[in-house]
C-alpha cells in the first residue's frame, strides 16, 4: 500500500514545518514519499523545506511553475505517482493529529473508498482569526455543509480532499488547472460521474487556519464564490437552494443604494443585518464571550463575498457567451 504525500505550498514559513514534521513519522513507517509542490515561495518556506530534506529523505522539493494547488499535485501524480497507490493531500495551512494518514488508509481499505473525506475545524491563532473561526465553524457560516460539521461516517457527493486512489484520479484527469478555487468539489463531480466512491471519514479531522486580516477572507470567499460559478457553467448544473440563497446577496444588498427613492429598498439590507446579529448572538451563546456577536458578522461578509465572486463570475461567462 505505497503512498504519495503532496503538500502544496506558497509562503507557509509559518506553519511548513509543523505541518511536515506531523507527517514524517507516517511517511518513515510506510516507506511514503512526501512531495513539497512550492508554487515560488518569496518567504522561507523553500529553506526550511530543504534543510528539513537533508535530514529526512522521505522529503522531496519540487517546484511549481503554475503556483495553483491543482497544479501542485497534478505535477506531483506525474512525476512520482507510479510509484504509489494512494495520494494524500495535505495542506500546508492547517493542522494534523499524529495518526492522521494512518487513519485515512484504514478507512481507505476498510470502506473500499475511492476517495477519503474529513472534516475542517477552524481554530484562530489571533483575536480575528479566532472570531473567523467561529463564524466558520457554525451552520450561519458554513450552511451545514458535512465536511464543515463532523458527525458520522457516511458516504457523500463531496469532502474536503485527503486520500484518494491514484488509479481513479489519473483515470479522470486530475484536478482541472484552470480552476483556483472550487477544483476539489470540480473533481468529485467528475469522480462521482464515473461511478467511483466517496467516503466522509468520522474518525479523524484537521484544525484550518482562517485568513489573518478581512481583506483576505473577503478575496478567499470571493474566488470562492467565483470557482462555484465556474464549476456550475462547466458541467451545466442548477445551484442548490442553498446556494441561490447566498448567490442572491449581494444583488439584493445593492438595492440599498436606491433607499432615496423608496425605503423598501433598504429593507434587505435590515433583514441581512438583523440576521448577522441574531446569528451572532447564537455564536456568542455557544462561545459564552459577547466577541461572538461579532462572528454573526464575520460570517455576513463571507456570504456577501461569495455573492459577489458568484455574479463576477457569471456576467464574464455570459459576456464571453455573446
């Protein structure tokens, strides 16, 4: 049972090391390949990976001229994926239990999944990143979704990426490269067209780290918004309810401009603001911390950036149609 470990980087000299040294120890057991796919890192992130692989051989640097994490390990598959039966996917921003791989190659042969699932917990280092957090982690934030909210096992459409059978990966292409955002749930669609099997492991989970600053979250969940536009025009799909209730957001928010002429128009700009703080109030209840109230608003803000990555999107696909 050989695997590929691919992490993808692009300036994580924050967390590289952490998120390798989670890792060796399963990769030292399993004679694991683990492949550092660096899109050009500015930082030193490439140093610490390289003095890290003149003590470990088990490390690989490999450079990526893309820069995109669907490029990474596609690059990674060509280049070493003959050599292993299974990939795992790991991404450098996060944090991972010591028995991670190892549960995600039980649950691999146990369920005979052609892709292994987990779950995101996110976990903030600083004060904003630790109300992001909890924006992310409640059903305002993330809208239930399974691999947002850890329950059960169970068989789903889609997961946070983890392990995957190379077989089935390379036998329907790979990650699309064209896409920055949204390329996992792209290629579980397409796995799941091809008649192959994903599995949402309840036995293991990673810490996600949010974006530090709210510009960034804003532009994160804007590309968001913009990959599931992209994904829904390729394979010619209907959003889900849930999705054409974010997706109509930020449209709606823009009629408050034209409050002047009839206060009506102001009125979902009232009703997304009475949401945002009733959603708060439910976080800083669980939170026990009134900062809570905040996240109630953190999690309005990554819904309208969705909304608004959403139209971007569509309009230039519409423009491009004629």
């Amino acid at each position: 049972m050989s695997v590929l470990i691919v992490i993808p980087t692009l300036n994580e000299e924050h967390h590289i090391a952490a998120t390798l040294r989670a890792v060796l120890p399963f990769a030292a057991d399993h004679d694991a390949r683990i492949v550092v796919a660096d899109g050009g890192s500015t930082d030193a992130t490439r140093r610490i990976v390289a003095e890290l692989a003149e003590t470990h051989p088990q490390i690989t640097l490999l450079d990526n001229p893309r820069r995109l994490q669907s490029a990474a390990v596609n690059l990674a598959v060509e280049q070493f994926g003959d050599e292993a039966e299974y990939l795992i996917r790991i991404d450098a921003h996060s944090g991972y239990p010591a028995d991670y791989c190892a549960i995600l190659l039980a649950e691999a042969e146990a369920m005979q999944a052609d892709s292994v699932t987990v779950s995101m917990v996110a976990v903030g280092e600083t004060p904003l990143q630790r109300l992001i957090a909890a924006a992310q982690n409640s059903r305002l934030g993330n809208g239930g979704a399974s691999h947002r909210n850890r329950g059960e096992g169970a068989w789903v459409d889609h997961g946070h990426h983890a392990l995957m059978r190379i077989t089935p990966f390379r036998q329907i292409g790979g990650y699309d490269e064209s896409f920055s955002h949204n390329e996992d749930a792209e290629l579980d669609h397409r796995l799941r067209m091809a008649g192959f099997s994903i599995w949402l492991t309840a036995r293991t989970a990673i810490e996600y780290y949010p974006r530090a600053t709210l510009g960034a979250l804003f532009r994160q969940y804007f590309l968001f918004g913009k990959g599931r536009a992209r994904n829904l025009a390729k394979h010619r799909m209907r959003p889900a309810l849930r999705q054409m209730a974010v997706a109509a957001l930020a449209p709606l928010l823009a009629l408050a401009i034209l409050w002047p002429l009839s206060g009506v128009f102001a009125v979902p700009l009232v009703v997304w603001t009475l949401a945002c703080l009733a959603g708060g109030a439910v976080i800083a209840l669980h939170l026990r911390d009134l900062r809570g109230l905040a996240s109630g608003f953190l999690a309005g803000l990554m819904h309208l950036a969705w909304s608004a990555g959403f139209w971007a999107q569509t309009i230039v696909q519409k423009m491009q149609r004629g």
